[in-house]
C-alpha cells in the first residue's frame, strides 16, 4: 500500500469521526492519528487532507452540489460525502498529484468503505466536476506518481 493511498485512508476516518463528534481540536486529531500504526510521511500527508478539507469545507461542498442532479450533500453518507471532500480538495488544491490517481484512489476508497453503489456514484460525481472545472488533464504530462 502506497505512503498517499495510507494517507488518504487515514484522512477519511479522521473526517468521519469528526463527523460523528461533530468537531476535533487539533490535540483531538494528534491523538486519533497515533492510534493508528501509519508511516509518519503518510500521516503528514492524512494531517494535510484533513486541515485542507476542513479549511474549506464551504466550497467543496458548494462544487459537490453543483455536481449533484436529483440530490443534495445533505442526503449523502458520511463515507461517500467525505470520500468527495477529500477527492474535491485533492483535485482543486494538490497540483503535483494527477487529477486521474486522485479519482481512482476515490472510488477504491468507496469500494471498500462505502455501500455496494458507492464506487460508481464517486467515479461519476469526480469525473462530472474534473470535467466542469477542467481538472481532467491536471497531471497527465507528468504521468503517475508513484507514491500513490
């Protein structure tokens, strides 16, 4: 398993659980990320996702509803609303990583954390706003990174 895809994995149960206790301070997620054995470049990597996630909730979820026909974020599981989240900041803030990896990475995340819809669902919403934003080429010239 890749130091990122480590990362990202820690990132979403960070997310989920600040979800379920409706908040974290910053000692609260230092705790929850030690508890977990992770090699500590994928743990900085996790610590990035979530504070990016967090810093700018407001617009990933904004993005999420423009993509979102016939429903809103609000009916969105926690899993596959935060897999988003986190695929959305990834692609928007996170130049060096190309736009493709993010959006697989996503969809294994739903695969194995989300119901039996969820890889298809995320694959369609990411691909959707890539399009819209032009995101979709983000990384291509420089080919995959191999810490994923």
């Amino acid at each position: 398993m890749g130091l990122r895809h480590q990362g990202r994995e820690l990132a979403l149960k960070a997310l989920y659980q600040i979800d379920i206790r409706g908040g974290a301070t910053r000692d609260d997620l230092v705790l929850f990320f030690e508890s977990f054995p992770a090699d500590d470049r994928a743990r900085r990597f996790a610590i990035r996702l979530v504070e990016g996630v967090r810093a700018e909730s407001e617009m990933l979820d904004r993005e999420l509803a423009a993509a979102l026909k016939h429903w809103s974020v609000k009916r969105l599981s926690r899993v596959d609303h935060n897999i988003l989240r986190l695929a959305l900041y990834e692609l928007i803030r996170l130049d060096e990583i190309p736009a493709r990896v993010t959006i697989d990475e996503a969809i294994e995340l739903a695969k194995r954390y989300g119901d039996k819809d969820s890889g298809r669902f995320v694959n369609g919403v990411l691909d959707q706003v890539a399009e819209r934003l032009h995101l979709k080429e983000k990384g291509r010239a420089r080919g995959a990174d191999k810490t994923e």
